[in-house]
C-alpha cells in the first residue's frame, strides 16, 4: 500500500472505527493541524473513506486483541517507513480501548502515543457496577440499579425477574450490558444496545438470551428515568497528565437515535452549561486519576430535575464535534499532551450557541424542546451550526451524494420513539 500521508507530517493520528467519531477527529485533526489521518475501521466506507483527509487501513473485525494488535504493529511500520514519528493512537469503542490498555508497552513500542490509564482504571471506569459503586461513594445520582451475572450466578433467571416487583420496582426497565466490548460481540435474534423492558416476560426473555448466546459479563436493570430526550446531557471532560482539567463541554441531546445498534448515538446537539453536572464529572475523574479524554451519559429527571449519570465512555463519544463548534477543538489537547509535552491554555468551558447535527435543521426543530428551538435559532444566527460529516474542504462527488442520501434517510434511521431510553 502506498502513502498517501506525507513523510514530511511530523505525527499521524492513527484513529480506529469507520463511524462519525472517526471522522470528526480526522477533520478536527485537519482543520487544527492540515494533517491527515490513518483511520482504521473494519471495512472501507463512505463515512470515513472518499476522502481527501483519511487513509483507510481496514482491519476487518476487530474483536481479537493479538489480531487489532498485530494489524496496528502492520499500521505502525507503513506510517513510519522513512522514519519515526508520533502515531497518536485514538480509540473509537471501549473495547478498543481496553486493548490499548492491555497492550500498553507493546504498541508503544510501536511508536503509538495515548493517555496513561491503568486496568484498574479502566475498570472502575467502563464496568458499569463499578462506576455506580464510585458514583455511590460520592453522592452522585444513578438509576436504580440491579446486576445479573449470566456467567458466575446460581440464581435462577425466573427468581431474579419476580424480586424485581413493586413497590421497590415498577416497569418499565432498562437492560444493557456491564461490559459494552463483550456485548458489542454477542449476537441473538432482538439483540439491542439498550433493551427497554415493559413485562416481566420481556426481560426474562432478554436475560436467557443472552446466556444462550454465550455472554458471560453482567446485564444492568435500571429503573428507567423519566423524560424525552431532550433531558439527555452528554458531558465531555479533558484531564492532563498533571491532573488539571484542561477541557469541560456540556450538551444537550436534541434526538437520539432508536434504531437496533444505534441506541444512545445523539443525532443533533446543542452546546449548554450546567455548573452541577460539570463538577459532578470533575469529581469523578479526579475519583479515577483520569488521564485525557472522558465522556459521561446523563439524564435529567424529568420531575425531580435532578442529574442522573447513566455512564461513561473512556474516550471522546461518537459525536463529539459539538465541543469544535462551540470552539473547543479537541485536536490541539492531544497533541499538547502527547507529542509537544506542553503545557495547556487555562481550562476552557464551552457553552453555546452552538449545534452539532447529523440530520436536517428541519427535523432537529421537529424534535426540539422550546427552549432547544431558541437555542437552535441563535445557533444559527451566530453561524455555529456543525454538520460534522459534510466538510467544505474535503469534497468529493460520491462522497457529496452519499452524504446528501444519509441526510433524507435520517428521518428513518432515527425510529424515534420519544423519552424510551437511559442510554
């Protein structure tokens, strides 16, 4: 394969998934630096590849750690055939990420430069038990919580559904896996990221699933918290290798998506501010150590008004290019912190107007919240409104068309049904 990156850039973003997170880094990369990004997704496609930022590296499935492994070590040794250089390593999935943190030393190695994160850190992070134990310890909100365990339980599916009664509980509930890597590899006939349970049946019927599947981590049943979308937040955070946060940007979800696979990807923004929320997920980074980027789900009770925290991602969520178009460019914080070793301006806070989409302005106002219209409006006026996926300087006819395809299939891709999940 021949490079189509230029042994004259001084560092490589080596970025692996093919989704709208992939290539929102690789046009933040571009618009911060002119770089361009080796992108490693499983297959080519058109949302990372016809373009003029990106060479496609494509590994296949990427469940494996030795074979990810291996394929980077391949990835590593053609970005650097005439010599070193920083490869940025940024993961696209949890269990991406977990292979990073496994790996550490090897794909260091390598040449890969990535935040400093321990297993132990990963896991009181990304294990779902694990982080509501951590929010419990601080005070934090969390939905009411039970854990099932498919592979080291003695406790029949049948007894553990009838506990699960009023008046301590009551329907619907939420079910989604502890360990998002194992899960995001099992496969069963219904199989959702985010299970909405209204009967007993239905969430027995998802538990013996699942075991029959071969999935051996643990099932969280929440008690789903009440609210549309709209009283979903996604709070992003950048923690330095000093221990200083050096980046808080907050959002509003407008819509999600509810399609099979695609629940909890928002598909338009809109920058907010909310001081709890921010501090709340200050506190649990500097609970964890955190090094780089964090990303924490949340959901406002939509009669309590409280913030609830659903989870965190141990990376930048897919989309995140609202945190670049309410001028927080995440680029420049990674390369600062593992290529130039330099210090951080003083700790940036975004707040709108500002609004990131992946479907038409249309639709977005058709599901926006009053207040969500208002801000969209002075978004607009102000002109920092984001579509991440259409960029001006990387144009290309096919890609052009299929973006322009995405855009009127949106409607169908987002099979909303509102305020259906804690995702």
């Amino acid at each position: 394969m021949s490079n189509l990156i230029p042994a004259s850039q001084t560092f490589v973003p080596v970025i692996t998934g093919g989704d709208l997170g992939a290539y929102s880094l690789a046009r933040e990369f571009h618009e911060a630096y002119g770089v361009q990004s080796a992108i490693v997704p499983t297959a080519d496609n058109l949302v990372v590849g016809g373009s003029k930022i990106t060479q496609l590296f494509p590994a296949g499935q990427m469940f494996d750690p030795a074979r990810v492994v291996r394929h980077l070590g391949d990835v590593a040794n053609m970005l650097q055939q005439e010599g070193p250089r920083p490869l940025i390593l940024l993961a696209g999935y949890d269990h991406l990420v977990r292979i990073m943190v496994d790996h550490d030393a090897e794909l260091r190695d390598m040449g890969y430069v990535f935040p400093t994160l321990t297993v132990e850190q990963l896991d009181q992070a990304s294990l779902k038990e694990n982080f509501y134990a951590l929010c419990e310890k601080l005070g934090i909100h969390y939905p009411r919580t039970a854990i099932y365990d498919c592979a080291g339980t003695n406790q029949p599916i049948e007894e553990f559904v009838n506990e699960l009664v009023a008046p301590d509980w009551h329907y619907p509930l939420i079910v989604k896996a502890g360990d998002g890597g194992a899960w995001a590899n099992t496969r069963f006939e219904g199989r959702r990221k985010v299970h909405y349970v209204e009967t007993s049946d239905e969430l027995g019927d998802v538990l013996r699933k699942a075991i029959d599947a071969g999935y051996e981590g643990t099932l969280i049943i929440q008690q789903f918290i009440p609210g549309p979308d709209s009283n979903l937040r996604i709070l992003t955070h950048f923690r330095d290798r000093h221990g200083n946060l050096a980046l808080t940007g907050l959002a509003q979800v407008i819509v999600e998506d509810h399609a099979s696979g695609l629940e909890g990807n928002s598909r338009a923004l809109i920058a907010a501010a909310d001081p709890k929320v921010e501090a709340q997920g200050a506190e649990l980074l500097d609970a964890l150590e955190w090094h780089g980027f964090g990303m924490f789900d949340i959901k406002i009770h939509q009669h309590t008004g409280e913030p609830y925290f659903l989870e965190m991602n141990p990376r930048l969520g897919r989309h995140h290019y609202y945190l670049t178009v309410a001028g927080a460019n995440p680029s420049p914080y990674l390369v600062r912190e593992l290529v130039e070793a330099a210090e951080h301006p003083p700790a940036k806070v975004t707040d709108g107007p500002a609004a990131s989409m992946t479907i038409p302005m249309k639709l977005a106002y058709q599901y926006a919240s009053e207040d969500q219209a208002a801000q969209l409006r002075a978004a607009k006026r102000a002109k920092r409104v984001g579509w991440p996926l259409r960029y001006g300087q990387d144009r290309n006819v096919k890609r052009d068309l299929y973006q322009r395809l995405r855009l009127t299939k949106a409607a169908r891709e987002i099979d909303h049904v509102p305020g259906t999940m804690n995702t």
